[in-house]
C-alpha cells in the first residue's frame, strides 16, 4: 500500500491574493462577487501589502493551516448537495477550495 501524497504550498503562496485577482480578472468574476467580500479583500490586500501595517500576514503558517485541513482531515457523512452539485463522500479527503482558504 502506498502512502498518500501530501499537498504542500510554496511558501510564498497566498489565497487571499490569488482570490483578489481572481475577483479582478474579469467582469463576469467582479459581478459574481458580493460588494462586501469585494470591500474586504480589497482592504485585506491593502493590509498585507502595507509594510508599515501593524497587522502582519505569514503565509507560512497560513498554508500549514490550510495543509493540515487537505492532508489530514476526512468529511464524517456522505450525501448530495443539489444546490451547489457537489458529492461529499464519508470519509474522503476535505479539499479546499479557493474561496475556502483564503
């Protein structure tokens, strides 16, 4: 039996921006996204690219959070979700989606 792989980021990955970009990449994407997600993550970006901000973003310990959810972390039940078409299986791996870590 062989062993899972592991999901690992680069250390300088960051979802909240990739997130924003994705927001800004078209207007299709811009109108999709509610004006308050919109109004936060433009002030999260702001912050983080601040360098005189007393609010510091570490994206090491960020994506360790986000690789343990993917690595290590299982759903507990099965079922269909209509709404959004998507099959959570018990006991499969969670997947985090981009707007789930970021």
């Amino acid at each position: 039996m062989t062993a899972a792989r592991k999901i690992q980021y680069d250390e300088d990955y960051n979802p909240i921006i990739k997130y924003w970009n994705w927001i800004n990449l078209n207007r299709q994407n811009r109108r999709r996204t509610p004006k308050k997600v919109h109004k936060v993550y433009n002030e999260l970006v702001r912050i983080i690219n601040d360098p005189k901000s007393e609010w510091e973003y570490d994206p090491v310990k960020a994506n360790h959070a986000i690789e343990f959810i993917e690595n290590y972390c299982r759903h507990s039940k099965g079922k269909w979700w209509e709404a959004f078409h998507i099959r959570i299986m018990a006991k499969s791996p969670c997947c985090c989606y981009l707007w789930n870590s970021s």
